[in-house]
C-alpha cells in the first residue's frame, strides 16, 4: 500500500530513479556472466590465459550491447 501512496502524490523521481537502477543492475549481472562464459571457453583451449584486461574488455563491450538492447526496448522498438 505504500507504493500506492507514493505514486499518488505525483512524485515520480524516486520510482524512474530505481527504474533505471534496476536496469543498470541488471545489464551488469548479465555483463558479468557473458564474461565469465567467455572466460572459460577462452582458458579451456590450448591452455591459454585471459587476462585482467581482456576481462575488463569483454565486460564492457558486453555491457555496451546489454544497453543498447534495453535501450531499443524501452525505446518502443520491440
């Protein structure tokens, strides 16, 4: 019943804040287990290492397209 309230006085700010929180939150608990999976796949050849910079790489490439995603979403493409 509380929520109710809340958006009943007209004060959006906080529920689009935690909207998009939400989403941020998301998109990098996805980042990170596409990373991971590429991780493994990347050390279970050849006895190769993946590397601090490579990790940070693949997580933000990955992050970049798990925006444009909810972005295409949210925007009304989909």
């Amino acid at each position: 019943m509380r929520l109710l309230t809340f958006l009943e006085v007209g004060n959006l700010g906080g529920l689009v804040a935690m909207i998009i929180g939400v989403i941020v939150v998301v998109a990098v608990v996805v980042s990170l287990i596409i990373t991971v999976i590429a991780k493994v796949i990347y050390e279970s050849k050849d006895d190769r290492k993946f590397t601090k910079k490579q990790f940070w790489q693949t997580m933000l490439i990955s992050l970049l397209i798990c925006g444009l995603i909810s972005g295409m979403v949210c925007g009304g493409m989909f």
